[in-house]
C-alpha cells in the first residue's frame, strides 16, 4: 500500500513570519485520520522569514530532528547548547524529562526552510539530550545516508526510538531499492525532485505512506532528493 499525499494536500498555516505545511495534525490543523504513522508523530514544512523564528518554549518525551533545506536556525536551549545549523546539517534534540528551546534564523535578509520531524519515543522519562551532525551533500549521492538511527551507526545521529532515517540525492534516471522487514511502516519525503516509488510519481515537496511491502524501488526522472523513514508501528 502507497498513500500518496500532495504538497498542496498538506495543512496549511500562514503566521506571517512563518508559512508552515503540516502532514500531520499539529497545533490548529486537525484531521482524525492523519494523526501519525506509526511512531511517526509530526512532519512541519516551515519556511521562517529573516530575523523570526520560535520564541523559547518547552517539550517533553519526543524526539525532534530537524533538517534544513535552505538557509540557517539558530538553537539555544535550557542544556546549554547553542550553535547555528545550516544546510548540509542536521539536528536531533531528545525532549525526555523536559527541556526548554528557542529555534530562530540568524539571517537578517534570507528566509530559512526547514523539516521538522517529531517521532514517538521507545521510553518516556529518559534524560534530555542534543546533538549536531553534519550531512554534506557528497554523502547522498547515489547512496542511501543514514541520518538518524537508535545505535548512531555510520555517524548518523541517534534517536530514542527502533526507526531509521535515510536521505539520497539520484541523478536523472538514477535507481535505488530498499529492504522493508515485515510489519514495518515507511515514509517518504521528496525534497527537490521528481520520484518515482513503486511507480507511484512524487514530485517537490509530495510524500507517501507505505505498508505492507516489502521491496521498494525508486527512480529519479530529475536530480532529485528525498527522505526515506523506516518505522516501527506504535505497540
């Protein structure tokens, strides 16, 4: 099963100083039937304008990747941490017993695009924890690139939860298959790019549920990047 779900399907909220798509229900955006997939909890597609962002506030038991598509953030948190992340990074911060935030764009002329991606954590209550990795670009081509997994394996950052995610850059014509064990759910994100999954077609900004297979082939009618989440189903 592929559910194919259009950029222009997505939720929708204009605050100005952020254009946010939700895949998701997610703060006003509400639809029973899209509430998660599997540990999947939320996908934001936000554009922030120059010199906004999120103002501190605070999460709890989630795990939060953030990959940035265009532009720069600039993270500051009740940890400690601070920093700015740009293209070819991405960031993971584990909310666990709590941990306040603020999420901003540096720039004072350029407007930042971003994913940001909620999962489900395996255990409530852990401690709260931040890491920064860096994804050159170089690493995607041709290939899949581990982004996020529960061991770090292959220099990916690590998350609190059985899932995987990967990213690949194909050029034109360019193929690529993946392995999905039984019982686990997939997601896929097309970044920039045209996607053939299955000989289902996505193109910029489209994503794709999928259950119940098993081999999953990908084809690139353009330079394309995408996202591939491997997940469990929620117990």
């Amino acid at each position: 099963m592929i559910e194919l779900r259009p950029f222009n399907s997505l939720g929708h909220a204009q605050h100005g100083w952020l254009n946010a798509r939700h895949h998701f229900s997610f703060a006003e955006y509400h639809d029973p039937k899209r509430m998660h997939w599997g540990a999947l909890r939320v996908w934001n597609d936000d554009e922030i304008a120059a010199g906004s962002g999120f103002p501190p506030h605070p999460h709890r038991d989630m795990e939060i990747v953030t990959y940035i598509l265009d532009g720069a953030l600039e993270h500051r948190d009740s940890l400690g941490n601070g920093g700015i992340i740009k293209r070819g990074e991405v960031q993971r911060m584990s909310a666990g017993t709590g941990i306040l935030h603020s999420e901003s764009n540096p720039s004072n002329d350029a407007g930042t695009h971003l994913l940001q991606i909620w999962i489900e954590p395996a255990q409530l209550g852990t401690p709260a924890s931040y890491e920064q990795q860096p994804l050159p670009e170089t690493e995607l081509r041709g290939r899949w690139r581990l982004v996020a997994s529960p061991d770090g394996a292959e220099g990916s950052t690590t998350i609190g939860q059985d899932a995987k995610l990967w990213a690949s850059l194909l050029a034109p014509g360019e193929t690529l298959g993946y392995e999905l064990a039984p019982r686990r759910l997939a997601y896929v994100h097309v970044i920039r790019g045209r996607l053939a999954v299955n000989g289902q077609n996505l193109a910029t900004g489209d994503a794709a549920k999928i259950a119940a297979e098993t081999r999953l082939a990908f084809q690139a009618d353009e330079e394309t990047e995408f996202l591939l989440f491997d997940l469990p189903p929620l117990a």
